[in-house]
C-alpha cells in the first residue's frame, strides 16, 4: 500500500525517486533543501543490505567497503562509520571436495581435473592475467571505459573445456554476469581489482545496513518514504510532476536514482537516444543466503569460496576480520541466470539448498545453522555488454529539471552509485539545461 505524503501538494525543492544507495546520497547531499525520497520497496537501501543474528551482522548484499580516498570510504567516514579488515583470500575454490586458496596459476596442480581440462586452465589463467595487466593500464590512462568494449570475455578466452568454463562462470557471476553476454573489459575490470590489490579490502562494522541508517537518520525518516512506488515522472516546465498511485506531486527538481529499466518506464519526455540508451542496459540477477552458524568454522580463512559444481556458486565469509566466538556469518550467493532460475524457489526449499550445500561442503564439520535469511535482488547488478561505452553519452544528455542517478552508469558497484549521485546533485544545483 501506498504511504500517504504529507503536505502532498506543496512544490518541494527537490524528490528523488528511489531510495537505493544512490538516491540517498543525492538527498543526503541535499539535505539543507526540501527534499523527499520516494522508494517502492518497504526498506530504503537497495542491495546495501543486512540484518543483526544476536550482535553479528549478517550481510545479504553488498559487502566490500572500500577505505579514505574512495567515494565509497570517504562517506563511511563522513557518517561516522568504521571498517573492518577482511583478513581472508578474496579468491579461493572449492572442486570436488578439494579447497584452494593461493595463486590460481597453480590451482591446476590440485584440482581434480582430466589432462584436458588443465590445458583448458592454464589457458583462461594466462589470458586473464594477461588482460588484466592490460586494463591496469588502461584504467591508469584513463581509458577503460572502450577497452575490451567490442566483444565478450568468452570471444576474449577463447573455447574452453566445459569443466573449465563453469569455473569460469562461477568467476564472473558476482558481476551479475555470463562471459557469453559480458564485455571483456567489465570482467577483466574486475580480475583487475582482485589481482592488483585494488578491491575494497573491509567489510563495515557492524553490517552494511549501517550506512543505509546513517544516511536515513541525516535525511530524516520522516523525509523518506518507503512503500511508494511511482508511476510517472514529467518536466512540466517550471516544475516537475511525480505521480504516485491516486497522488501527484511537485518539485522544483528530480533526480531519478531507480534502475534504469524503471527509469525508462517511468520518465515520460525523454529524448529518444536516452530511452534507447537505457533500454540497452541490461542486469544480471542475485540470490543471496545469509546464515548464521555456530560451531565449527572450517571455512576460516577463505573470504570468497567458488563453488562452481554446485547450485550456489560462492561462500563469503563475513567474520574473518571480527572476533566473533564461534558463530559465523557466511553468504550463500548466486548470480546471473542461476540466480534467476533459483529465485523462483520457495524460500523453504531455497532453505534446504543452502543448508545441504554448506553440509556438503564441509562434510564431518561440527556445526549448526542458527538461522537463514534469503534476499532476492532481480536487478542485481547492470552487466555491460559489447558496446557499452557507446551509451554514456546518451545516458548523460541534458533533461531539464530531471536528473539521472545509478551504478549503471559506471563499473556497477556502491563508487558508481555515489558518483552518479554527486552528479545529479551538481545537476541540480545548477540552472536547468533545456531538454535535447
């Protein structure tokens, strides 16, 4: 149901549709205005998501803070927030009940696999070490955003043996994505971060929902609105019109922080090229099992566990870097089209998988799960396709009183949800440029 507005019929200063990262923190940089968020689901925060298991958070989406100098660590500062280390290996595997950690290159000494699928192997590690090497450069330039832009990671690799590549797939996954459908470049951007030691190294004490809090408490609860989906967003010249089921109303300016399907479906006026543009970009489910398991802790040293032969593709430890006596805080996850296709679940069932899936991951392990939550995100992440660079300008055009907010116009995670909203917000602030 609907949530009444109050004062519904006072011109604001400014709304925001959408209550996910990137919409508070436009309104949270706003917040000296009269400014109103608007979020359809019952929680503001989007996939920057986590409950409380006694005093242990269990994280159920986003989970890697980066520290000082980043959009995403600045703001976890400026909010009071504090980090903790991830102390484990951000890429491990797990394959026919054998677990690696260590440098991938020597994975094929281990894992139980025929001669062929080796070859296979070495050759998908030496394509994407020697990609990735590639984007560094080409992300200290400045040209990332074109680089591997024109074909997909698996035109990028090459045929590997199918073992191979469902190991792969379980990789690339935690963008949303498949290497049939994913630019090279937006995975390769990835590999990059984990090999270079530039992925965010710290998860935020006390859970991701903390800063989903903070912004909400500087907001003002009062000034964000969950529960009310809208229906229709114009630029009527002197003012925006926001229409909510049976309710309109008026601002001065609107920034638009939904995932772009929706922003496509609910802008009413856009210039053709920005319709085209974010019709054409596409999201990768996610599913996301979080539990609470006291007992037992044989994962303990792993932070990002693949599993890629069984329905859940990796295990996140969410404890390395916290005492937490012995219970854990693990995260179940699937992505892409596994995560779609398990989604349709019930959440009994989904119980069942997870539960079996951590059993027979560690087999014989004195352990007991204490408690499941399930989180289903169908716009999981926006997952670039070939060609992708050819969007930004569009995405970017002039739209009056109306401005654009979301990770889908950059590399999909929390930095370009932020930086977006930085944008918009300077948009605002700034005399309306008629639309194209």
């Amino acid at each position: 149901m609907t949530q009444p507005i109050a004062d519904s019929d006072r011109l604001r200063d400014v709304i925001v549709v959408g209550g996910g990262l990137a919409g508070l923190t436009a309104a949270y940089r706003l917040r000296d205005r009269d400014v109103l968020v608007l979020e359809a689901a019952p929680r503001a925060g989007g996939r920057v998501c986590s409950v409380l298991h006694g005093s242990v958070p269990l994280n159920l989406g986003a989970h890697m803070f980066s520290g000082l100098g980043t959009p995403v660590g600045d703001l976890v500062a400026e909010l009071g927030l504090t980090r903790t280390p991830i102390r484990g290996a951000l890429m491990a595997m797990s394959l026919g009940g054998q677990h690696m950690q260590g440098r991938p290159e020597l994975w094929p000494l281990r894992l139980p696999m025929s001669p062929r699928a080796r070859a296979s192997f070495v050759k998908m590690g030496l394509r994407l070490r020697w990609g990735a090497a590639r984007m560094a450069r080409a992300m200290a330039n400045g040209t990332d955003a074109t680089f591997e832009d024109h074909r997909t990671l698996a035109q990028f690799i090459g045929p590997l043996h199918p073992q191979v590549a469902t190991m792969l797939a379980a990789l690339t996954e935690r963008s949303g994505g498949d290497p049939a459908t994913m630019s090279a470049g937006h995975a390769l951007r990835s590999f990059t971060y984990v090999w270079s030691g530039q992925a965010p190294g710290a998860n935020l004490s006390g859970g991701s929902q903390r800063m989903i809090d903070a912004l909400v408490a500087a907001i003002g609860t009062d000034r964000v609105v969950t529960n009310t989906p809208v229906t229709q967003v114009r630029d009527s010249g002197d003012h925006v019109c926001v229409d909510l089921a049976g309710t309109q109303l008026r601002a001065k300016r609107c920034i638009v922080s939904t995932p772009a399907p929706i922003a496509r479906t609910v802008l009413s006026g856009l210039p053709d090229a920005c319709k085209t543009a974010l019709g054409q970009i596409t999201y990768g489910a996610f599913l996301s099992v979080a539990l609470g398991v006291r007992g037992a802790a044989p994962w303990r040293g792993a932070y990002a566990l693949a599993t890629p032969d069984a329905p859940l593709s990796v295990m996140f430890d969410q404890g390395t870097g916290t005492d937490t006596g012995t219970l854990s805080s693990l995260m179940l996850f699937r992505g892409a089209a596994g995560a779609a296709q398990l989604a349709a679940l019930s959440d009994d069932a989904l119980t069942e998988c997870a539960h079996r899936h951590l059993h027979d991951l560690f087999p014989g392990s004195a352990f007991q799960i204490e408690t499941t939550h399930i989180a289903r995100w169908p716009h999981g992440a926006p997952v670039a396709q070939p060609g992708r660079a050819t969007l930004q300008a569009p995405l970017q055009m002039p739209l009056g009183r109306i401005a654009l907010a979301g990770d889908y116009f950059h590399s999909p995670n929390m930095a370009a949800a932020i930086t977006s909203a930085e944008r918009a917000v300077a948009l605002t602030r700034a005399d309306p440029v008629p639309v194209a």
